[in-house]
C-alpha cells in the first residue's frame, strides 16, 4: 500500500495505491489541509477540523471528508501526506 499526496492550483488530491488498485480523492481548498493533518500528529485526541473539507478521527487514522467522497489516512502515513503536501507549495 502506498498513500502520497500533492497539491495542484489549491486543492489537494490524495492518493492510495495497492497492489491491485487506485483510488484518488480531490479536496478542495486544501492550502491548510498540511498543517491541519500535523496537528492530529501532536494531539491525535484534537476535536475535528472543519473547512472545505472535514477531518476525523478515530483509532487508526483520520478520515479525510470532501465533497467527492472520503479517504481513510492511517496514522502512520500522516507524515508523508504532509511532507507530500508541502512539496509542492
């Protein structure tokens, strides 16, 4: 399994792949979405963050809510999805 992330003209697309799929998810306005995911890395217990996207969670990660559907991020892939976000910036 592999998530990755990047940001194009403010929205974020977010990436799974697996050995027999993808899946990616459009969310829009995502120029916070880096440092909101960061903080659930220093306070997993954070209340829910919404914006033009919604994000949750729960045991094993977070759920990233958009308009075109949700993304369930694991805890330890977090990281890379922030570092993936903010290469592009």
């Amino acid at each position: 399994m592999k998530i990755s992330a990047r940001i194009e003209d403010g929205n974020a697309i977010l990436s799974l792949t697996t050995i027999s799929s993808r899946s990616m998810l459009k969310v829009n306005d995502a120029d916070r979405l880096a440092d909101d995911l960061e903080r659930f890395l220093t306070d997993p217990d954070a209340e829910a963050i919404n914006r033009h996207y919604r994000l949750v969670p729960h045991e094993t990660g977070l759920i990233v809510h958009a308009i075109q559907g949700d993304f369930d991020l694991p805890w330890r892939h977090i990281t890379t999805v922030v570092d993936g976000l903010r290469a592009n910036v």
